[in-house]
C-alpha cells in the first residue's frame, strides 16, 4: 500500500508539472524517465550500500557538529535571547521565600 501511495504521489507531482508548465508539448517524456530512473538508482545505492550509508552518516555528524557550533556562538552572542541559560534567574528569591514586609538579605542581592 505504501509503495502505491508512494507511486501516485510521484504521478501527482509530475502531472502538477506538466499541467503548470508553459510548453505542454516540448516536454519530452524520455528525458523525464531517465531522470526518475537515475533518482531511483541513486536512492538504492544510497539505502542499500553499507559503505555509503557510513559515509553519508559521517557527513551527518559534521553537519550536526556545526550546528552545535552555531547553536553554542548564538548563545554567546545573543545570551538568552539566542538559546543560551538565563544567568540572573539564579539570583531571584524562590517564590514566597520571605514576606513582603520583612526580606531577608538574600532578596537584596
């Protein structure tokens, strides 16, 4: 059922192509077919071979290692605002600590 609904979604996007494209007559079809034949060998290669599922994960950690980067000088730069820890909440009294009328020395500092 997957591969089916796999397959109409495919259908569907090139009919959506053809039915917005200027020159309904200049698409040429064998061009179209050797291009989703390419797709599919490149996808199977990519999904079968263990060697290129390693390689393709190695690359995948490099980009999650500069995203991590990224993440790490956006807070630097940013403080809380660019995803980094508030640093004054540590310093506010707990909630119903003290009375309002009478506030120990840790509410003042």
């Amino acid at each position: 059922m997957e591969t089916l609904q796999s397959a109409a979604g495919i259908a569907a996007l090139l009919g959506l192509a053809w039915l917005i494209s200027e020159n309904r007559r200049a698409v040429e079809w064998k061009r179209v077919g050797i291009g989703l034949g390419g797709s599919f060998l490149i996808a199977a290669f990519l999904l079968k071979v263990p060697q290129a599922q390693t390689v393709f994960a190695l690359v995948n950690d490099g980009v999650d290692a500069i995203a991590d980067a990224t993440r790490a000088g956006t807070a630097f730069v940013f403080g809380y605002v660019g995803g980094g820890r508030c640093r004054s909440s540590s310093r506010l009294p707990a909630a119903n600590s003290c009375s309002p009328s009478r506030r120990c020395r840790s509410c003042w500092s």
